[in-house]
C-alpha cells in the first residue's frame, strides 16, 4: 500500500507545506524574527519526515516504549510547546529586564536635568518654576 494512499499522510503533507508558506510570509513581512523561525522550520521537517517515513514512528515508539506510534506524536507535539513557552519566557524576562534598566536611566536622566535646571535658576537668581516649560491656554479658532 502506497504511503499517499493513507487518509492521514496526504493531510498531513498539505498542512506542513502550508505551514511552510506561512512561515515564509511571515519572515518577509518581518513578522517573525530569524531566530524564532529555527524552531518552526524544525517542526515542519520532523511532520514532512513522519509523513513519508512512517517507520520512524513505529521506530520512536518501540525505542521509548509508548504503546501507540499516536501517543507519541501527542508527547513530542507536547514536548515542541513546552520549548517554545520556555523560549518565549526566557525572551520576555530579557524584555523586563531592558525595560527595567530604560525607566531607571530616564530616571535618572530626569533627576539631572531637573538638578540642572535648580543650578542654572539659582546661579541668575529665577525661580526655578520659570524655567519649566508652561502650556500655553488653548485659543478658539476663528
């Protein structure tokens, strides 16, 4: 019997190569950055293996000793996402950690500024409120 004769593997090849554009497309719109794409390309070579070598499952199956070749497939699916959410919590803890550092230079840059701007009153007698900027009242347009 013919690989392309079993009702799942033609899905399954229909899925990764759609898969496949999608990810293409979302690396020229520049909607997935490079290295996140390493991962997704992984998948789509482990589905388009597992559709035209069959065997492989059989194989992973009796190495690992899972019962059924659908449990393992289940476990590796599952395996895939917890690597993915630990890549995306290593990320985000790396985004906290540069927002952290931005909001204390801007901090700390504020702080001078305003330290400078006591300096430059206090050195020509103004009161330091006259050097803040002041809105302006809004005018009616006529």
């Amino acid at each position: 019997m013919s690989i392309l004769s079993q009702s799942g593997y033609p899905f399954a090849l229909v899925v990764a190569v759609l898969l496949l554009l999608a990810l293409f497309w979302l690396l020229r719109t520049q909607r997935l950055r490079e290295k996140y794409s390493v991962l997704w390309f992984g998948v789509i070579v482990g589905v388009v293996l597992l559709t035209f070598v069959p065997s492989i499952t059989g194989g992973l199956t009796a190495l690992v000793g899972v019962t059924t070749p659908i449990n393992l497939i289940f476990i590796l699916a599952f395996l895939v996402l917890l690597v993915v959410c630990i890549q995306l919590s290593i990320e985000i803890s790396h985004l906290e950690e540069s927002a952290r550092t931005v909001a204390e230079e801007v901090a700390l840059l504020r702080l001078e500024l305003e330290q400078r701007l006591r300096d430059t009153a206090q050195s020509k007698d103004l009161d330091p409120g006259s050097l803040e900027p002041t809105e302006e009242p809004d005018t009616p347009d006529q």
